[in-house]
C-alpha cells in the first residue's frame, strides 16, 4: 500500500480501490495477474479510500474511486483511466506508457 516506490525507477500503475464498489475487487483480480506475467518491471499498488495515504495520494492527484493511474519510472503521471482493464489491457496499456 506504500506509495514511495512512485518514481525509483520502474513505471508504477496505482489503482484508486473503494471497497463499496464490486469493480475494484474485480480490478484487484485483473492487476495480479498482469503482476504475474510482467513479475518485477512495474509496481502495481492500491491507493485506498479512508486510508491516510491512499487519501492522500488521491487528493495529490485529484483521482476519483475505481480510477487507474500510470506513472512513468520518474513518477511523473502519464496516464490516467476508469476501471476496469482485463490483465491483457494493462499489460498493453503499460506498454504503451512506457518510455
């Protein structure tokens, strides 16, 4: 749930999750198994509501709830979208983004 790894290096996609919504646990799903196939080149991590730092790091980056956001390996904001991709589509929407 840390959001520190934002910008060390490696792209990171962070997923706005609102447990009152059905399409985050979905969303969750879709992005452990991109994490899987792509193993260690992108972070993939939570921002999530009601949490101090998922707070936060939605305030930071006006984000809404089910909302997906992809950081360059300089954490710079690239690309942002509304839930849900299949596993496939974040794979490609990664790297699309990627440098």
């Amino acid at each position: 749930m840390t959001h520190e790894q934002i910008g060390t290096g490696r792209p990171a996609l962070v997923f706005v999750y609102d447990p009152n919504l059905a399409v985050s646990i979905s969303q969750s799903e879709q992005m452990n198994k991109a994490r899987d196939q792509l193993n260690d080149q992108v972070f993939f991590l939570v921002a999530q509501i009601a949490t101090l730092e998922g707070d936060q790091m939605i305030a930071e980056h006006r984000a809404s709830p089910a909302e997906i956001l992809l950081f360059d390996a300089t954490g710079k904001l690239i690309k942002r979208q509304f839930a849900l991709k299949n596993s496939s589509e974040l794979i490609e929407w990664i790297a699309v983004g990627a440098p």
